[in-house]
C-alpha cells in the first residue's frame, strides 16, 4: 500500500530547529570546547586519557571542561528528540496503514519499517548537515573570489555547490524513506 509522503512544510519549525541544534552541537560546540579543555584531544576519540586512565592532568581549563560536558549531555538528548521527531513525522503515513485493510502482520512490517527508517534518517542526520556546512564555506570564499577579481566563476561556482548540497539533502531523505524501504522488501518477498 502505498502512502502519502510526510512533508516538511507540514511540520513545526521547532523540529528542524532540534535537529539542527543536535548537529551543530556535534560538530561545533563539542570538537571546540573540547580542544580548549583538555591537553590532548582527538575529534574522533574525544579527550585522551593518562597513564592511570582518568582525566587527572590533562584538563588544562575547567570551564571548557564543563562546557564539554555539558554539550555531551545535550547531544545525547538532542539524539533522542530527533529520533522521537522523525518518527513523529512519519506518523500519518504509520496511521493510513494501520486504517488500512492489509493483514496485521503486513501493517506491523508496514509500520515498523517506517519507524525504523524514521531513526536511521535522524541518526544520519549528519551527513546533509556536514554537506551544508562545508557547501557554505567553500561558498563565502568562492563568492569573495568574485568579489575581489570582479571574476564571475566563483559566484557560478557558489551556485553549484549550492545545488550539489540540496541534491545530497534530497539523496538522503530519499535513501532513509521506510516507504520505500517496505515497497522493495514486500515486492522482492512476495
């Protein structure tokens, strides 16, 4: 059965406000006060340990520390909201299966794969939102380019990063669709 798309228009702004928040602090707030707090740092490991495996030592600003913190404690509940939200969002086209006349056993596959791409889309939220960060910058500076050299190529330049970044934001809402996800699986088993 197929199903009515969720729109994103059709939803309140503070959704996508929670889920942007979640990625900057991830990308932003973490990595930075995290360098700042500890003496060794690593944007994928976070802070390093020493010999006896704590902390002792290495924090060299305190404020910074509780800022680190303080963004984990976030994040980890920022995750959880944005995974609540996309499910939230998914939640007409789990209520027109579950109104519709299919088998119990179809509507619960039906709806837990909805569900379940809902959490995959929100836990790769990153991936668009990294793309539109690095769109962005690469864009000031192309667009400066033009500026300074009275040269057009940086502005068309801006404008192609510009679309490659709302076609990687399409690719992803697509790629993490349970719609679609259900519609393969049901067609491949039956």
């Amino acid at each position: 059965m197929a199903s009515k798309p969720a729109h994103k228009n059709d939803q309140p702004v503070i959704f996508e406000v929670v889920q942007q928040a979640g990625n900057v602090n991830e990308l932003v707030l973490k990595p930075i006060s995290g360098a700042e707090a500890f003496r060794k740092y690593s944007l994928l490991l976070g802070p390093s340990l020493n010999k006896s495996g704590n902390l002792r030592g290495m924090v060299i600003n305190a404020k910074m520390r509780y800022v680190y913190n303080l963004s984990g404690n976030v994040g980890n509940k920022l995750a959880v909201v944005s995974a609540l939200i996309n499910i939230y969002k998914e939640l007409s086209r789990a209520q027109a299966v579950w109104n519709s006349n299919a088998p119990a056993s179809d509507k619960f596959s039906h709806i837990t794969m909805l569900t379940s791409a809902a959490v995959l889309r929100s836990v790769t939220s990153i991936v668009p939102t990294v793309a539109s960060l690095a769109a962005m910058s690469v864009e000031g500076y192309a667009m400066l380019f033009s500026a300074v050299t009275g040269n057009r190529s940086g502005d068309a330049f801006a404008k192609e990063l510009d679309a490659a970044q709302k076609q990687i934001s399409e690719i992803h809402s697509r790629q993490w669709d349970g719609e679609v996800w259900y519609q393969v699986i049901n067609g491949t088993v039956h």
